[in-house]
C-alpha cells in the first residue's frame, strides 16, 4: 500500500453529473438537460452507446410489449432517429447499424446541450455523510474534478455508487456471474441461402463431435443480419469473467478471440451462407451481462415479474422475459435457462410489470442516482431490465427525477412521486392511466 494526494482543478461545476454513456447514461443527461438542468456526461469509450456501439451488440431487444411502445420517450425517438437514418438492418426492425447509432447519440447530446467528453474515466468519488460532492476523473488532459447536484451512476457496474458507499450485490448466491460476450462484425454473408438454413442446432451438435470447439457451449444466441452481406456476432460465452476486474476482462478479451476462430470454422463449414465469410471487427468492450446491482430503497425481484406488479411509484414498465446465460458450459443447465426464457418467464401481449422509482435511489446516499443494468433488482429481473430498451426507461427516469430534486433544492427522496410520473408522462414515457 502507498499514500498519494495531489490538488486537481475543477474542469466542470454543473447541475448534473452523468457517469457513462450507454443507453442509461444517453437518456438520462438529455433527460435532466430538456428540463432545464446543466449536465455533463464522462464516457471512457470513444463512442456513445455502450453495448450497442462499442460492444457490438448487435440487435436491441424489443421496445413494446406487442400492444404498448414501453421504451416510450427518449428511448423510442432514439429508435425512430435510428430507423430515419438508415440503422436498423434488413430484415429486423431493431437490429443496429453501430456506426449509424453512435453518429444518432451524439446528435441527440448535442441538439440538448450536454457537456460530454470521451475517453474519460471515473476513478473516485469523494463523498460526506451519504452525499457526494465531486467525483475524480482521468482524461488525456490528467485527473480533475466535478463538482454536481446530482450524480447519476450509468456505468452499468455501480461504480460511482459503489464507491460512495452505497451496499451491492453481484450474482448468485454462490457469486456466479452470468458469462460474457464478445461480439463481433462479420463480412461476406450470403443472407439468401443463410436464411433458409434449418439446421443450425443440429449441426451445433455435430461440430462438438468432431472436436470443433475447445469449449463445448450449448448455447449460441447467433448472427444477425445487419446488411447487404454483413452480420452481428452475438457468438460465444466467456465463462467466469467479473466486469469489475480488468485481470479477468483481459483473460477473457484474449480468450474469447482465440475462440471466434473456431467459430469461423464452424460457421463456414457447417452452416449455408458463410462459406465467404470474413472477420471485420471485435467490440472494444465486453459484451457484459450483469456485475454489480446496487441495492436501493426497493429491490424489484421475481415475484413481481411473475405478478405483473404494479407500485404507486413507477417510473415505467418494461416486458423481456427473463434472460440469465448459464454461467457453465453445462446442457442441462443450459437447458433449464432456456425453457424458462421461451415459457415460463415470457410475457403475452400487453403484459408488463412495473419499475418503480425507489430501485433507481441507492441504499445511504441523498444525491446519487443508479440507472441501466446495474438498478436495485434480484438476480433474475435483472436479467429482463438489463436489455438496452430497459435502460432506456430507467436512464430517462433518473434525468427526469433529477432535475425535479434540484429545481425543488431537495435530495432524491424529498419530491412527490406524482410530480416525477407527470414529468415522464409530458416527456412521453409509458406510464398506463391510474399509476
């Protein structure tokens, strides 16, 4: 261990402080800036948009719950900003063209006025009595200061929030996280024939016959076609990889390319349509689908996804089945995860449930927000809410909550809940008549 203190400057003193600039961290500065706060955003990428620009991810999951636009607001002007730019693919309505989607969130800052830097990283966060004051940055330019209102924690892995204080959990009992992905961007694909292809499991079988893999995984989500011969991998697992430890993102970074290589033989040989098929690209971040879910004043659980739960303080409701990857390359428990996925944890049409407005307030802390993945959940709605729609909403809430606290000179407990489901209902977000 080492002491070392050094006097930094204070590059901004704002309204509001957005941490990340994923899907949660998009909606939520331009949420706070359209009601008249002053917002600046640190991103450590060099893009806007998180899973869907530098991870590569390449589809959305969906924004209605087949009756009802759920991600309604900044989420769906997003996707229809998207779609009017020509970045969602051919044949799926909310696949992402990443290169389209990072020029759309970039505008969508500008047009509301957010400060916003890239290639700039939270490295700590200095608080008093369950209040933060500044959080620390580094850029190019070395470490300074900001000084906010408010913070809203979008890291995706509660990093602002957990380093002020606030308690956490982080995956199941035994500590198990759900494994990552590293997508990726594929050249050369014959759309037509691979389209007609029916025997894709099958063959998956086949190739752990013939030693094609060194990790034999059940589970492959798969490519999607993104454009005239392109495709978005979502291909591969990697296993036992933490989000919060780089030792383990660089393990699984190094890992994870060695086996897409297998997954280009596989695919070439075994499947119509990606005989030509060539490696463009690999996400600059992991594709990473839970670390750490702050506990806040509520901690929205399974029992509400299966009630379809209302709460007298929503702030939205979202409708993905419930998502959690075998955190083994294991068949039966892959198995298991898939049968609740398609049946048992699967919504019909217009069924939702409710996100109320106390999982985005951490447990101990007065002016820190938590929006996107890392919201006060259990280990299995996490696995709905985390999807990029669902940050969407949770992101647009705590913007909004935000600029009401500050315009009141309260903390993120001190507001009527019936004045921030207004705002959202103004903003458009889906609220039904009644909540």
């Amino acid at each position: 261990m080492i002491g070392y203190s050094c006097t930094i400057p204070v590059k901004y003193d704002v309204d509001v402080f957005v941490a990340g600039g994923g899907p949660a961290g998009v909606a939520a500065a331009v949420a706070a800036a359209r009601n008249g706060c002053s917002v600046y955003l640190a991103e450590g990428q060099g893009c806007l948009g998180g899973m869907g620009t530098a991870a590569m991810v390449p589809v959305f999951m969906q924004f209605s719950d087949g009756i009802n636009m759920v991600a309604a607001g900044i989420g769906e002007e997003i996707l229809t900003r998207l779609r009017a730019a020509g970045g969602t693919g051919y044949d799926n309505p909310y696949s992402i063209k990443l290169e389209v989607l990072k020029r759309v969130y970039d505008e969508l800052l500008v047009d509301a006025d957010v400060a916003f830097t890239f290639q700039t990283h939270l490295i700590a966060v200095i608080q008093e009595e369950g209040e933060v004051t500044e959080a620390v940055l580094y850029a190019k330019s070395g470490l300074f200061a900001v000084k906010a209102k408010m913070f809203i924690d979008c890291t995706g892995d509660g990093d602002l929030a957990a380093w002020a204080g606030a308690p956490y959990e982080k995956g199941d009992q035994d500590g198990n996280l759900m494994p990552g992905t590293l997508c990726s961007l594929w050249a050369g694909v014959n759309w037509d024939e691979a389209e007609r292809d029916p025997t894709h499991k099958r063959m998956l079988e086949q190739a752990f016959r013939d030693k094609v893999f060194t990790v034999e995984d059940p589970s492959l989500p798969g490519m999607w076609r993104i454009g005239r011969t392109t495709g978005g991998g979502n291909i591969g697992h990697a296993f036992g990889v933490d989000g919060t430890d780089e030792v383990s993102l660089t393990q699984a970074f190094i890992e994870q390319r060695k086996r897409l290589v297998e997954y280009e033989h596989y695919y070439k040989k075994y499947l119509n349509g990606f005989a030509d098929m060539e490696l463009a690209a690999t996400g600059s971040m992991m594709g990473i689908r839970e670390t750490r879910r702050i506990l806040g004043d509520y901690v929205l659980n399974l029992r509400d996804f299966e009630s379809r739960a209302v709460f007298p303080d929503e702030i939205g409701r979202y409708c993905y089945p419930v998502d959690i990857h075998a955190y083994r390359p294991d068949k039966e428990l892959h198995q298991k995860m898939k049968e609740s996925f398609e049946t048992r944890l699967r919504y019909k049409q217009g069924e939702s449930y409710g996100i109320p407005y106390r999982t985005l307030t951490p447990q101990g802390l007065k002016n820190v927000l938590v929006a996107g993945r890392c919201i006060s959940t259990d280990k299995y709605i996490q696995g709905s809410v985390r999807v990029m729609p669902g940050c969407f909403i949770t992101g647009q809430a705590a913007g909004a909550a935000a600029s009401i606290a500050i315009g009141e000179g309260t903390d993120i407990r001190g507001f009527d809940i019936g004045k921030l489901q207004g705002l959202l209902r103004k903003m458009g977000a889906y609220l039904p008549e009644g909540i």
